[in-house]
C-alpha cells in the first residue's frame, strides 16, 4: 500500500471498490462562529435528569454476535440472526417496525440545505464566546480537582472523549480520562487494585467543594462515571474517569514497540485487559479525529443528531439492541470525506447523503487507516483476514473492528434508506466532489 506524499501518512483501504486515494490534503479553513442564546433553563435540566446512556467499553467484539431480544451470544453473526428469527420472529417487517423512529427534531425532514446551516448554528455546534471560555475553565478546574484526590500518584494523564476531540454538542458532551501511575507495577497488579482506588477516588470527590456539581453514576468495572454541570449555563458533561497501568508510554521510541504491544493485545483474551490495553490507545485515537477540519466535525455532529434521532427507542423486547458507538460513526464520516479527496469547503447535504448511502450498503463495508501499522504488519493480516463485513479497523488499533460494538447495522441500513426518500434529500443529485456515490 502506497502512503501519501504530504500531510500525515494515511493508509487507506476500501474494498468495495477497490479504490486508492492518494490526493494532497487541503488546509483546514477555519469556520466563522456565531454567538447564539443557549436554551431555556428548563431545557438544560432536562439534560441533568436524562443524560444520554454512554458506552460501557472500548471494545466489545462480543456485541455483534449477541442476540437483540435475549442475553444469548452466538459464534458468528449469521447463527445470532437465525436464532433471532427462528426464537424471537425478528422478521424485516418487524425489525422495521422496531428501528424506525424518526423524533420532530430530526434533520432529514428540512426543507433546504439553508435550513440545516442554520440548525447547525442555533442548535448544534457549541456555543463559542465568554460561556465556551469558562467551560473550558472549569473542565480544567474539574480535571485538576480528579488529579488531587486521586489516591495514588499520577505519573501521565490523557483525555479524550468528544470535548476534546471537538466533535461535542449543545446538549451531548463526553470526557474520558486515564490516569496512569507507576504504583502499578504491571497489568495484574492494577486490575487487583483498580476496585479499592476508584471507590476511593469516589468519595474523595464527594467529600470535595465541587460535590453538589457532581452527580454520580452507576461505575463499570474498570471506571468511575459521574455527571458534572457547569456553574454558569448548567451545561452537562460526562466523565469516565479509568485508572490503568501504562504499557505503552508516552511516546513509543520505536516501531518495535508498539508492534510488541500489539501482539500482546493480539494474543490477549481476558477481556478486562484488553480493555486497559485500548485506554493506552486513546491519546492516538483523539489525535486522529481532533486534526479534522471544522466542516468535518459539523458533518460529524449531523451524523450522531441523524443516529440520536432516527432510531425507535428500545423496549422490553429488544433491550439488548446496540447501535454503533460514536467512534465508528466519526471513523465513518471521516473516511467519507477522506473519499471525496479532503475537501474544505463542501456541502453538509451532500456529505450526510453519502454516508446514508453508505451505511445502506454496509455488508460491503472494509475502512481501513495505515498510519500507526503498516499493511505488511502481521498482526493486522492475521485479523483482516479472518474479519466478517461490515469492517472499520480502529486506526489505531489493527486488532478491534469498530463494527463489532454493534449487532444492529442492518436496522441502521433501514432507517438510512428510509431517511434518503426525506424532504432534506429529496430531487439531490450528486455533484462535485461526491460522484463516487452515483455507484452507490
């Protein structure tokens, strides 16, 4: 595989047509913000009370085989379908009935591209000024205060999450932070302890000047989860805050190293692990989606609006249910825009079209990123081999397809295929630089 001649080195792979892109990125054209009223106060603690349900890990390649209705796994995804028809008579018209589920304020029902210009201003994109400033302010302050009162010494600490990668909205922002510390003294050793600190870094924070803005949630074996609400505009933020020992290092001084640390994730199989060994991986994966230009990240947003919009809630019969996570749908777009060669300046309209388009035809879906392995890398040939469609390899990962953090990609393909026949698509034709999807 060819690598590109300017800009950071992106290896691509996109087997449904077999295409290479080997086109120079553009420079990122910084986008005018507007400032804008927030909502109401009524509104905003509504997003206190119901805060959107986060993932419950970084990697979880049992989800795809999991069945929707009932707890069972199964060994290939298309024994997890037959038991679904055969136990549960999940049939198409049922699953259509149980995925679609279009809210008043999904964006497919627009008019103009105008009209989704505007609701990506008013509704959207953070509001930028003096109230943008001081929530940054108090994320540091709040990152600061996690720091002190965590109870052993922190020798590294990365954040990531949609805050910082810049793909938050108005009502929906996410923090992830790893605290790394060398009173770990290896993999065994921090997953013994991992229980007794974050209980203890719990009530540090409860007992802290800050706890009446910190609400806390149901912890994950390996997180401590907890809501925190700026002072000034009530904005919520959720924060997974994940101690771990640090296998990888800051700055991985060979190539050597990071191919080590891959074939030990590789050849892992306890779950919590490979857990830990992904949260080293994160600064890696903010990285990827933070460089984005300002266009892309809007595109990103409409996306996440269009998954948190479109889909039927679900119920007692298929509780089990789980769309792709936020990662996969920034991959996604990423890799979209990646195809029409990088364009700065494009239509929004046109962008959300090709990625519905797309997502329809996920049975045919292979992305794949060459920057931190390289195709001759074994590990990554073991795994693409073996690895069942749709595939979106993490970049920064060769072992985890985000696909399998999903068993519902073909109710996304329905409601993709039901939002293209919407007003916001409807006469649109594809234009420059988007005619790749005319094949589509």
């Amino acid at each position: 595989m060819k690598k590109k001649s300017s800009g950071k080195e992106v290896g691509l792979q996109y087997s449904l047509f077999s295409w290479k892109i080997f086109r120079k990125a553009n420079h990122e054209r910084t986008s005018q913000q507007v400032n804008h009223e927030r909502t109401s106060a009524e509104k905003q603690w509504c997003f206190w009370d119901m805060l959107q349900k986060r993932e419950e890990k970084f990697v979880a390649m049992e989800m795809s085989t999991s069945c929707r209705m009932c707890p069972r796994q199964f060994g290939t995804i298309h024994s997890r379908e037959h038991h679904e028809k055969q136990e549960h008579h999940f049939t198409a018209r049922r699953r259509a009935q149980m995925a679609t589920g279009f809210s008043s304020d999904n964006i497919v029902d627009y008019k103009n591209p105008t009209e989704l210009e505007r609701f990506i201003e008013e509704k959207l994109r953070p509001i930028p000024g003096p109230a943008s400033i001081a929530c940054a302010t108090e994320i540091e302050a709040i990152i600061n205060l996690i720091k002190e009162c965590f109870p052993l010494p922190v020798a590294r600490l990365i954040k990531g999450g949609s805050y910082v990668k810049g793909t938050d909205t108005q009502d929906w922002s996410d923090i992830d932070v790893v605290l790394f510390s060398k009173a770990f003294e290896n993999l065994e050793d921090c997953k013994k302890k991992l229980p007794e600190v974050i209980d203890d870094l719990g009530k540090r924070l409860k007992k802290s000047s800050w706890s009446s803005r910190i609400m806390m949630a149901k912890r994950t074996q390996l997180s401590l989860r907890f809501r925190f609400k700026c002072h000034r505009n009530h904005h919520i933020h959720s924060f997974d805050i994940m101690p771990c020992y640090d296998m990888l290092g800051p700055t991985p001084s060979t190539a050597g190293i990071k191919q080590s640390f891959y074939r030990k994730l590789y050849l892992c199989n306890d779950t919590d692990e490979i857990q830990m060994y992904s949260m080293c991986l994160l600064q890696y994966q903010v990285e990827f989606i933070k460089t984005s230009t300002m266009r892309v990240k809007d595109l990103i947003r409409l996306v996440k609006h269009w998954f948190r919009t479109s889909f039927a809630k679900p119920t007692a019969q298929n509780k089990f249910r789980r769309l792709p996570s936020s990662y996969a749908v920034e991959l996604i777009t990423i890799f979209i825009w990646q195809l029409a060669g990088k364009p700065v300046c494009f239509s929004l309209v046109q962008g959300m079209r090709a990625i519905l388009k797309f997502l329809v035809r996920y049975t045919e879906m292979c992305i794949v990123w060459h920057k931190h392995y390289s195709p001759n890398c074994m590990i990554f040939k073991k795994v693409i081999q073996k690895e069942t469609r749709p595939v979106v390899l993490d970049p920064t990962n060769p072992t985890f397809n985000m696909c399998k953090n999903s068993n519902a990609w073909d109710e996304v393909a329905h409601v993709a295929r039901r939002s293209l026949l919407k007003p916001l698509f409807n006469g649109v034709q594809a234009k420059e630089p988007w005619l790749f999807t005319n094949g589509w």
